[in-house]
C-alpha cells in the first residue's frame, strides 16, 4: 500500500464479555448455535470498527470468530483425535493437554474462508488473515502417527498452502504465518516457503516469544540481557521467498541491530507491548520507530503490536492501537518534513 508506514496488529483482540469470557486465551463461548454465529460475527464488525476508527490501516480479524488461532484450525482436520488428549511440554515453557495425531492429517474443507470473505465485505483497506505456521501448528499436538516433528510439518504445510490459496481468493491481502525459533535452520524455513507457495498476496511470517501470558513471561526473565534468538533464523528468512518479517521490539531486550540481518524485507515492528496494560504514549511509539529506522528503509516499516492481545482487558488493548496510530503519524511527519525542507 502507499501509505508511509502503515501500522497493523499482529492477530488478535480481546473478544468482547458478551461473546467469551474476558483476560484469557481458549476461552469458552458463552452464546450458542445462531446466536452464537451471529455474536462472532458482531465482534467482527467491531473489532473493524475499532481498528479503523484508531487508524489502523491494515485491518486485522482480531480473531474474534474463533477461540485461537492455531486450535481452532487444527479442530476443522482430519486425522486428528481431539478427544485423545497427550500432556506436553510446550516450547520448554508449560505442560499442556493437547489433541492427538492418530492418522494421515488432511483439510476436508476450508476453516476461514467464509470468516474472511465477511471481514472482506466490512472494510476497503488492506486485510491480513493469521495462520498458525508449520511449526506452531506442531508444537500444538501430540504425534502418534507420524512420528517424526519433520514430516508432520511438511503435511501441514501443505495443508495450510490451500487455505491460504483460498483466503487469497477471498480477498486477504496479506496472509501471516507465525513461526518458532526451534528446527528453523533444518527445515522450519522451507515448510514455510511451502505453505506459502504460489500466493500472490503478501506473506509475512510473525516470529513469536509469545502472548503476554505468565508462563512466557516467567520464561522471558529467563532469556538475560538480549535476547539473540532472532540472529539464528533472520539470515534464513532474509534469503526466503516470505515478504514481511514480523517481531517483538518494545520493552524486549531484542538488540535492534538485529534487524539489518533482513534488510530489503518489509519489517513488522512490535511497538506496542502485550504483557502489560500500561497503555504506551504515542511518543514512546514514536522512538520505538526512530531507533529501527537505522536499520530498516522507511518504505518498508510497518509498525504494529508485539504479539497478539486476546489476553489483554479491551479497556488496555483499544486505546493502545490509537497510540500505535498516532505514534506512527509523529513519524510520518518528521520524515515528511527531512523530505521536503521548509519553504520549498
């Protein structure tokens, strides 16, 4: 798009108290059958609303009609038990109960495409769908049946490269993919660029340190005084076919100079922070922007939150995309103004 550093939200927002139960991620719908198809549908719309009325200008789903992004597409394959329940260890950070692989996965049906054509049909700006990438989507399930993390992720990926195929159709102008930093030198990259092969569409990968949940954040107090695991897979990602790269910046000990590893990639800069509900000044957002401008082109920043907020109060969430807005827009005008010298 032509707008100097447009801003987006990396997925999710807070669902509304009426629709699932607030501050917590899987939560439980607490509407049924039409009534329940028609509240996801009206969180949709605001979430829409909220978004352009902040001045987001790539418009996200928030995730509003589906519990989470990674369980709820897992939920619509087959090859899948999701009554056969395996305790995990997720990413070396908590114990989980997860779905079982019990047989050869496949994607009997689309999963968001409808979803999507009705975000579509409520705004004329860019729209961005979050899939759950190859290797989330593994460290999600107990595997029973192919017993090997690689080959399970190739599947997906297969799986994932129709349904993004098919929510480009519907009008997705940037399919997101997220990844971990684990396998990613082995073969996390290549299963991306296969998920992604053949989209027209803008791709971007979002590499994540997680929601601003306890178990990550206790995790992240783990990590020291910089946190490097980005020098690992930028290099991999600089030479992919992905186009946007999206990462954790604000309040992070992520060294900034990192970024340069991916230049002439587009950069999704997290200036908004999603472990806390202190709400960032614009100024804050403002120097987050100025300090990565060093090392990524104008034209190709993209500012945006740190990770998903669905765990966050929608009091805290709402007002920080106004601050990421408005943030941006200070920068806008000090690059407009170095552009053009007063008086000309």
């Amino acid at each position: 798009m032509s707008t100097l550093l447009p801003t987006a939200i990396v997925g999710s927002l807070p669902k509304p108290t009426w629709l699932a139960e607030p501050e917590r991620l899987w939560s439980p719908w607490l509407l049924e059958g039409d009534t329940l198809v028609e509240g996801k549908q009206d969180a949709l719309r605001a979430a829409v609303h909220e978004q352009e009325r902040a001045g987001i200008d790539i418009v996200s789903d928030g995730e509003q009609t589906r519990q989470h992004f990674v369980t709820t597409f897992i939920e619509h394959l087959d090859g899948i038990d999701q009554e056969r329940k395996e305790t995990v260890r997720i990413r070396d950070r908590y114990d989980a109960a997860v779905p079982t692989v019990v047989g050869a996965v496949s994607r009997p049906a689309p999963v968001f495409v409808e979803d999507a054509k009705f975000l579509r049909a409520q705004t004329d700006r860019p729209i961005k769908w979050a899939l759950p990438g190859p290797m989330t989507m593994i460290d999600t399930l107990s595997d029973q049946h192919y017993k090997s993390r690689e080959k399970l992720a190739w599947e997906f990926a297969t799986i994932l490269n129709q349904e993004a195929l098919e929510l480009q159709d519907a009008g997705v102008d940037v399919p997101a993919f997220t990844v971990f930093h684990d396998e990613v030198q082995d073969w996390g990259v290549a299963a991306l660029e296969r998920a992604a092969e053949g989209l027209r569409a803008e791709t971007a990968v979002h590499i994540c340190y997680g929601y601003g949940i306890e178990a990550n954040n206790r995790w992240k107090e783990t990590l020291g005084a910089e946190w490097r695991q980005y020098e690992q897979s930028f290099p991999l990602l600089q030479q992919s076919s992905i186009d946007i790269v999206s990462l954790e910046c604000i309040h992070s000990h992520v060294p900034l100079e990192l970024v340069e590893l991916i230049r002439g990639k587009k950069v999704m800069l997290g200036a908004i922070d999603v472990a806390t509900e202190q709400v960032e000044t614009p100024e804050e957002v403002a120097e987050v922007l100025r300090r990565a401008l060093q090392f990524v082109d104008a034209d190709k920043l993209i500012p945006s939150t740190n990770c998903g907020m669905a765990p966050l109060a929608r009091g805290a969430a709402l007002p920080k995309l106004g601050a990421l807005s408005a943030g941006a827009d200070i920068v806008r005008a000090e690059l407009a103004s170095v552009a053009v010298p007063a008086g000309r």
